[in-house]
C-alpha cells in the first residue's frame, strides 16, 4: 500500500503537539494511505560472497544485506527552540567489522534496481576516528539488476571496525538499490 504525508499531519508530527491524550498522528494521521496494489517482487537477489568470505553484519540492522530507495536529502526545519526538528536522509549504511577478526579484502557488492546514475562512496573506518575512501564515483551510470563489485584491501596493519557505503544526492532521490559487504581472511 502506497502512502501520502497530509499537510496536517506533518505539521502536527513536527509540533509534537498531543490532543486530549491523543498523539498528533492518530488524530491527524501523518501518513494516509491510498489503495495501490503492489505487484510482487520479481527483482533477483544478491549474489553470495565470494568463496571463503562472510557476510558483514549490518550496524543498527539486521542481516548482511540491505535494499533502500534514496531519500531526500538531510533538511534542518528552522524553527525556534525545541519544535526545531531535522529530516534525516538514510543515505549511509555501516557494516560492523567482528572484532578479532582479520580480513585482507572487502568485497562490496552492490545491485542497482533502477536504471541510471548514482552517487557512490565507500569507506573503510577506524577505531582512531580515520577513515579510508577506496571508492568515489559521482553519477556512475548503472542498469537495474546487473552487480558492481568493489573490492579494497586495507591500508594499514589495523583492522577497521566499520565498512561504510553512502549512496545519495538530491539528484538521485528515488532511485533504488541492494548492497551488502564480505570480509576475506
């Protein structure tokens, strides 16, 4: 079911402001649905790690896959004090590095479900607040269903702790996508 935000709904989201014990989104819904049917997916699934590799799992998330729409871009809402808010875009995902574990190469596999340009940036992070950019393309043309694969070994005899992967830009808002990260001992 596809839904809609009503104006009302996300004034009164944003406001925090509570009706006679009723928060403002049963009272006026934030979100309104519409009767769409969805079609059943038919989109294929990511490949398997290269052999000998794992999954990493991801941060906040479950698994060690993940498919995401791009949102809007991250839009601070001026207003005073605290009715101030943000519109946080999901534009970055982490993947946790176990700890005690030794790889020699990431594999990031990534699985564009729209055609069309994207906005790509990896990075391996360290636990001394460093990070390591080992991928940055900027409107890379890419076709619905056919894998990219990066691959980068680290660059320095600490292992990182995250693997970060940002897909984003206000010119790619809607397009969608499917991505995971392996570790190679």
């Amino acid at each position: 079911m596809l839904r809609r935000v009503t104006p009302i709904g996300l004034a009164m989201f944003l406001l925090g402001l509570n009706l006679g014990g009723v928060t403002s989104a049963w009272a006026f819904p934030l979100w309104q649905a519409q009767s769409t049917p969805i079609a059943p997916s038919t989109e294929p699934p990511l490949p398997p790690p290269p052999p000998g590799c794992e999954l990493l799992r991801l941060v906040g998330g479950e698994g060690g896959e993940v498919t995401k729409t791009v949102s809007v871009p991250s839009l601070p809402i001026p207003l005073p004090g605290p009715l101030g808010a943000n519109v946080r875009n999901n534009w970055n995902t982490d993947w946790a590095v176990a700890g005690g574990r030794v790889y020699r190469k990431f594999v990031v596999t990534f699985l564009p479900r729209s055609n069309g340009t994207f906005n790509i940036q990896m990075f391996l992070k360290y636990s001394d607040n460093t990070a390591d950019r080992f991928f940055n393309e900027q409107r890379t043309s890419l076709n619905a269903n056919e894998v990219f694969i990066v691959e980068t070994i680290p660059q320095r005899q600490e292992q990182p702790f995250q693997v970060n992967v940002m897909v984003g830009g206000a010119d790619i808002v809607g397009r969608r996508y499917s991505v995971s990260v392996a570790g190679c001992p």
